[in-house]
C-alpha cells in the first residue's frame, strides 16, 4: 500500500510488527500540460460570440451539428471573437486543428 506526498511517497510493506517502512522522495509531482487539457471554449454555453482560448497563433475551426455537417469553417487566432448568433439553438462539435494537435469541445448554443 502507498500513500501519497506531494512530494514523498510513503510505502507499506506487509501487515505485522515486522512490516517495513521505507520513504522515497518522488522526481516529479505534476503530469505535463497539454495543449488538449489548457483549450477551453468561453462563454458555453454560447448567445453570439464565441472566444477559444489556450492556444497560441492560430487554428482552424470546424463548427458542425450532430450529423456532422459543418456549419461554419473558419481560421482563427488566440482569443478572437467568433460569430455565432446565425447557429440555431442547439449542441454542436467544435473541432480546433492547430499546428500541433486537433482537439474537438461539446458546444451549447442558446
């Protein structure tokens, strides 16, 4: 069994008066950020103007339904305000390709 430290990792070893303790100092304490987990869609659920934000440079944008027909395509950079209000009520996939990685969001549309 193992408990953890921030940075220490306390272990046990067997059950009895004889079990043995040991303490090892960890390398690392945090898993490394990526660009999937820092990309965030503001405000969703959405009314008219859509902001990706977490990324750097630029993207393209793929916004489409359920059935996956794309409704709106587009290139964008960090933070730019996107047009929304012609999308009907509803949820919709967005696809953010950068020049790194493709990372799709649940958006809500009100």
């Amino acid at each position: 069994m193992k408990r953890q430290h921030p940075k220490w990792v306390l272990a046990f070893y067997g059950l009895n008066k004889s079990s043995i303790f040991k303490l090892k100092k960890m390398t690392s304490t945090t898993a490394p950020t990526t660009l999937k987990s820092m990309i965030r869609l503001q405000p969703n659920p959405v009314t008219n103007f859509l902001q990706i934000a977490g990324f750097e440079g630029t993207a393209s944008i793929l916004i489409s339904d359920f059935n996956c027909i794309p409704l709106l395509k587009k290139q964008i950079t960090a933070d730019e305000n996107i047009a929304v209000d012609k999308l009907k009520k509803g949820v919709y996939i967005v696809k953010i390709i950068t020049a790194t990685e493709t990372i799709e969001r649940k958006l809500v549309k009100e």
